[in-house]
C-alpha cells in the first residue's frame, strides 16, 4: 500500500519547543541550515525510492529559492505551511488570509504550478476556527493535513476521524483532510505518524504500527518529520532539560531510522495517495459531526 510521506520544510528555529526553550521569535540571531538538511534528505529519498509533498514556508521559499526547485526538480509535491510559521489560532481570519495567500504566490511562483495542500504551522487549527477550511478552499487548496487525532499538550483533536474524510464543503467544492498517522489500539490513537514521536519512540513500535493500519484498517497513513531532524550538528543554546529532551533527543539516529523505513514500507506524496482512493471516505464537519459521503 501506498503511504504518504511529509515534511514540513522550516528552520530548526522554527519549532515550537526550540522557540519556548530558549524565550526567541523565528530566526533571531540563528544560523540557517535548512539547505545542507533538504540536500541530505533528498539524497536519501532518492535512494530509497520514495517521494513525498514539502509543506514549505513561505519565508524559505524567499529567502532559499533553490531549495523549493531542487525538491521540485526531485519530483516531489511542493505544498504550502505558511508564509512565516505563526500559529492559525492567534490570527484573523483576514490576517490568516494574508498569510497563505502570499506563501501560496511566493512557491508557485518557482516552481510554475498550481499549490494544492496546506498544513498548519504546528497543527495549530482549533475547533473553533471552521472559517480556516473555508478559506483554504477559496485560495484554491484541495486539502490539508494539519489534524493529529491525539492528546497532546500543545495540539491534538483525538475525536477526529483517523483517515482521510471531507471536512468543509463549498459549492462543489471540498476540502480533503489528511490527518497524521495513528493506529488504534485498546480504544486508544497512537502516534506512529512521525515527528518527534519517530525520534522517541522504538522503531520497530512505529513499523508495527504502519503494518497494522496497512493491513488491519487497510488505510495508507500519514509521515511526517522536519530537515531539521536530520541535522545533529545544528546549534544548541542553553534551555530547560524538558525542552532539551524533546528537540534533540533521537537526532543522531533520524537518518538510519528514516533509510529502514522507506525500505520496510512504500511512500508517495500527498496527492498522490489521495488520487488513488477510489473509495468513498468519510467526512466530518468542523463541530466534529457526521455529515455524509464524498468520494475522494
């Protein structure tokens, strides 16, 4: 089965925990690094055998154009994470708007090709911001990707549907949602979609994990992870051991995890993965409700 595979091209000093450690905004006096991690990345992709989509700020689109074409010329799926990494719940929905709209122009505008999948900064989409999909769908996204179906401390909406369904309908149009990778075990949604959970945990969890949605919910699940998290070598100022812990821990070994991973389990892009669903899939309405049938 063919499994999405995802990146969320940013900074190291664009992650959450590495912000709250260390009390800085996004690139405060922080070296960049994200081109030597997308060109380590890319290598091992291409090894491997697998593509995947690029949920790509807009900020490393301006400030690193040829990172955006050298994933592109890869033939892997560029898509959009915003223009400068902000949280969706502190913005207007005008102010939301702004931002995708120019992360949006500034990687079609490189890679000369229409934008179609979106993921929030940090899966920061709370329940009460139905506006959010409304306007994606204006803006011309297909899909999103910014629901975990899991507690967590900072995100997580564990009641949402585990594989992708319609989450907003306008006119004729929907918007698919991708949510992360979990597999449900004793009435329970464990992460095994990646990012930091992929660093921490055992890696035979996470392969066990993927076969059980595989070939139990017969469903492709959702990867993701960061360059960033291929890079050990990247600095590491002084914060509280917690956030330490969180950011650094399992950076040494991303690399050979990832290599053993793309060998055990096949993985596309995004669109990719949706284009072959010929099922009808469920949707969910932005209050968590059953609304119907789309098919994908």
């Amino acid at each position: 089965m063919l499994n999405a595979l995802s990146v969320d091209v940013e900074e190291y000093f664009h992650a959450a925990i590495f912000r709250s450690g260390t009390g800085s905004t996004a690139g405060s006096g922080f070296e960049s690094r994200v081109e030597r991690s997308v060109d380590l990345l890319l290598s091992i992709l291409s090894h491997g055998g697998a593509k995947g989509t690029f949920f790509t700020l807009g900020e490393i689109a301006a400030g690193h154009p040829s990172v955006v074409r050298s994933i592109a010329a890869e033939g892997h799926e560029i898509a959009c994470h915003g223009d400068r990494h902000e949280d969706v719940y502190r913005l207007t929905r005008r102010e939301f708007r702004a931002d995708i709209r120019r992360a949006k122009s500034r990687l079609e505008d490189l890679i000369g090709e229409p934008v179609i999948g979106y993921r929030a900064p940090n899966f920061s989409i709370r329940a009460d911001q139905p506006w959010v999909y409304e306007t994606l769908i204006e803006e011309g996204f297909r899909y999103d990707s910014s629901t975990f179906p899991i507690l967590h401390d900072r995100y997580g909406r564990p009641g949402a549907p585990r594989f992708p369904y319609g989450i907003w309908r306008s006119g004729l149009a929907w918007l698919t949602e991708f949510p992360i990778g979990t597999a449900r075990i004793l009435g329970v949604n464990l992460p095994i979609g990646g990012g930091g959970y992929f660093r921490l945990s055992p890696f035979d969890l996470i392969r066990r994990g993927i076969h059980h949605v595989n070939t139990h919910d017969r469903q492709p699940v959702m990867f993701y992870f960061h360059p960033w998290e291929l890079d050990p070598d990247q600095p590491r100022p002084p914060m509280a051991w917690r956030h330490r812990f969180r950011h650094y821990v399992g950076l040494e070994t991303e690399a050979i995890k990832l290599r053993l991973l793309l060998s055990l389990f096949s993985f596309g892009t995004a669109r990719a993965v949706l284009e072959q669903r010929e099922c009808a899939v469920e949707t969910f309405d932005a209050a968590d409700d059953p609304i119907g049938v789309v098919t994908v």
